[in-house]
C-alpha cells in the first residue's frame, strides 16, 4: 500500500489518510485482480460477471480515484 498509494499522494492529516487508506483498501479487496485468485478480487461484488477479455469494439472505460494514483477500468454499458 505504500509503494503504490501513500508514497504517490500529499497527506494533509488524519482524516485525510483515512479517507485515502478506506479508498485504496476499497479498490484493492474489490476491484484489483488477482493472480493467485484467477484474477478476481478478494471480496467480489455479488453481481461481479466472470472477468473475460473485451471483444474488438468493446467501449472501455475508466474510473480515476485518488486523483488518478489508481484506476478502474469498466466495461461502458
């Protein structure tokens, strides 16, 4: 966590840090793929469909957080 978030960003103070830790924490147990988990995350979402690779012409799209230290990405509806 602090190589990749907390080594990236300013901290202004205790509720700043926190509100960056519970941010980081959030996107690493439900979005970041795993390897050891066949590329799921920890605590998948109970709607999450199977991670597949996106056909040609597929919309993807981005999500920044954290000013954009981390990024989701998500299949465009």
């Amino acid at each position: 966590m602090r190589r990749e978030c907390t080594d990236r960003i300013l901290i202004a103070g205790p509720r700043h840090l926190r509100a960056v830790l519970d941010a980081y924490t959030a996107h690493y147990n439900e979005h970041r793929p795993h390897q050891a988990l066949q590329q799921q995350p920890p605590l998948p979402r109970a709607r999450r469909a199977p991670v597949a690779a996106p056909a040609d012409g597929v919309d993807v799209r981005r999500k920044r957080l954290l000013g954009g230290v981390v990024n989701e990405y998500h299949h465009a509806a």
